[in-house]
C-alpha cells in the first residue's frame, strides 16, 4: 500500500507549477495554430491503478464514444523522475488541424499523424519542462512520441491501455489537462502519469521549495 500523499501546501504548490509550466505549453500551441487557448485547471490525484481508465473516461473533453487518435511520449529525469505523457485528439481536431497545414485528410493521413506527433512533442514537452526546471532546475529528456491508438473508440481505447495488466506501477500520480482552442474546432486531453518513484522525488523538490518560501 502506498504510504506517501501530499499535503494540501504541496498539492497547492504543484497545481501552481503546472499552471506557469502549461503557459508556456498553451503559448508554443497558440503561436503554431494562431488562436486563444483555454486550459484547464490542471486535476491531480494519486490514484490506484485499477481506477486510471474510470477517472480518465469521467473527466474527459470528450464524449465516451468519439473516435480518436491517442499519441503517447515517455520521460524520464536523473532525480529518478520518469512516467509517460498521452495526448488525446478526437477526428475533429486531426481534420481541423490538417486543414490549417493545408493536408488533404484522405490521401494525407500519414501526414496528419506526423502532425499530431509534433503537436504531442510540443504539449508535453512544453509543459513537463516547465514542471522539471521549477522542481528540478533542469529539462526533462523525453524518448521520441508514438501513436497509441488511430481513429479508436474512445471506450475502448481507454479500457485497452488502462486496464490493471497494461500498467508497470500500482499507484500513479495522474495530472490530466484540457486544451481548446477559441477561434477553431481543437480540443486535446493531455494525461501525465508518473511512477511511485516519481512521486517520492516531486515531494522532496515540493518540501524543498515550500521551506524556501
């Protein structure tokens, strides 16, 4: 049984964090698409691993039987911080986005998907940077983002990657964000998950900057 949770300073203290680190994500993602982006307010838990695919079906920008496109991208960083990073577009978004580049969407799939790949670089990288350099004073590496699931039910989707023999931990510390766009049809779930490991090493860094204060 997991014996570490966060105090309220500390869960106050890491929804800032994210809040500055998505800035610089919404602002990279608004440059690339030229519109306003609206983001949530970042929802974090520690949760057990038998209630990921419950708790990420029941926030989600989406309705539970959109189909969409989900690209993943692992992390990792020397202070034994590592997890995984999945972004969720539905078909809308893959269409409205491959629009604006200019991308035929039935002879240019393989093109649309090298563009939500970059877009998936961007949203994470963007936002776990800022959370590395505020906690740990360095960037995160990252191993090259991937396609998780293509044109998926999202039900089936989420109860395919989420279910309880599908993930390496027990419990996770899950930080789930939304991403609209005002001016076009762009909605994004981004789901950051990190090991127990991780967990131990971003409460130290919060205890570290809460003494400091």
């Amino acid at each position: 049984m997991l014996k570490i949770s966060l105090t309220e300073d500390e869960k106050d203290l890491l929804k800032e964090t994210f809040n500055l680190a998505l800035g610089q994500a919404g602002d990279k993602l608004a440059r690339l698409l030229k519109s306003f982006v609206d983001l949530s307010v970042p929802e974090i838990e520690i949760l057990e691993a038998e209630r990921v695919a419950q708790k990420v079906l029941q926030d989600t920008v989406f309705s539970i039987s959109d189909s969409v496109t989900a690209l993943r991208q692992s992390f990792f960083h020397e202070t034994h911080v590592d997890g995984e990073a999945i972004v969720i577009f539905n078909d809308q978004t893959v269409q409205t986005v491959a629009g604006i580049f200019g991308i035929d969407s039935v002879d240019g799939h393989s093109q649309e998907i090298e563009i939500m790949l970059e877009l998936t670089n961007i949203i994470a990288g963007a936002c776990l940077n800022g959370i590395a350099n505020q906690l740990f004073n360095g960037d995160m590496s990252f191993k090259p983002p991937a396609v998780l699931a293509d044109k998926v039910d999202l039900t089936k989707f989420v109860y395919g990657a989420f279910q309880r023999s599908q993930l390496k931990w027990d419990h996770t510390l899950m930080v789930k964000i939304t991403f609209n766009l005002k001016d076009i049809q762009f909605k994004s779930d981004l789901l950051i998950f990190m090991s127990e490991q991780a967990i131990e090493s971003v409460q130290k860094a919060l205890q570290r900057l809460l003494s400091e204060m």
